[in-house]
C-alpha cells in the first residue's frame, strides 16, 4: 500500500518543522484558506472519528504555498522580442 495524500502532509511537516500557524500561512502565499481545526482533522489517526482525508487539491495548494514560501514568488517573465528577417 502507497502513501496517501495525509501521509505526504504529515511527512512534510515534519521534515520541514512546520506548526500549525506555518501552514495556515503557507497557504494563504497562494490564496487558500485553511484554518487550524481544519488541520487537526487531517493529522488524526485514521481510525479517529473526526478524521478527515487531504484531498488532492489541499495538498497541491500546500505544496504551491511551501515553494513561493521556500523560494520566494516567481520573478515576472522577459518578454521575447520578435525576431526580424
């Protein structure tokens, strides 16, 4: 059996010693809101009644959110001058 979506959070938050409030504004640098109960539900056992799964798009966000925040925000494109013959 692979890794789930939850697995892949709580590894990273791990690895990157991220709390709570690091991860609510993480995901506010790409406009997705998430709030701290929100959070809880999703690093509960599996077995915990108010356990809720990391859906695809939460973590893409997350993850969009931890490379501006690691990064830095993409700096704007050069735009190409048109080649003359």
């Amino acid at each position: 059996m692979g890794l789930t979506n939850n697995d892949i959070f709580k590894k990273l938050r791990v690895a990157h010693k991220l709390r709570d409030d690091d991860i609510v504004k993480i995901c506010a640098l790409v406009d997705f809101k998430v709030t701290k109960s929100e959070l809880g539900a999703i690093f509960r056992a599996e077995d915990h009644p108010k356990y809720v799964e990391c859906g695809d798009q939460f973590l893409r966000n997350f993850l969009n959110g931890l490379i501006i925040h690691l990064r830095g925000p993409m700096p704007p494109k050069k735009k190409k001058k048109p080649e003359r013959e």
